[in-house]
C-alpha cells in the first residue's frame, strides 16, 4: 500500500524526492503519515482538501480488500 500511495503522491507534486510516507501498523488499522516540501502541500490537499479526500478514499479502498482501516495523516 506504501508504494501505491507513493507513486499517487509523487506524480501529484513537483518534488518527488522530497516525499516521504511512513506506516504505523496497529490492530486492525494502518496509520499512514505522508511528508512533502512545503511548496507541494497545497497541491496535495488540493482545493477544499478534494486531493486529500479522494487519496483516502482509494486508500481505504484498498486498505479494504486485505480487512484493515487506513488512516492518511499529512504533515508538513
């Protein structure tokens, strides 16, 4: 999941070195904390957090086939 989140991330931004995700496994749940360059947060909220929202839909999406939840933290 780290790498589709990844390869999603980083053709967003204009900095693709600068990404990084993290995972944080817990019972049923995936905790993921996605950190970019300043100058791409903006992009990867997208305007009224449409960017951000549909990344956690298709997170969640396949977070459900193997029976997790996944949470998608951004940081700056």
């Amino acid at each position: 999941m780290i790498e589709f989140l990844e390869f999603i991330v980083r053709h967003i931004v204009d900095r693709p070195e600068a990404v990084a995700i993290d995972c944080i496994p817990k019972e049923d749940r995936l905790i993921f904390t996605l950190k970019v360059d300043k100058a791409d947060i903006g992009k990867v909220i997208g305007r009224n957090g449409r960017t951000a929202l549909a990344m956690r839909v298709l997170l969640a999406a396949v977070a459900a086939r193997e029976g997790k939840r996944a949470i998608l933290d951004i940081v700056e």
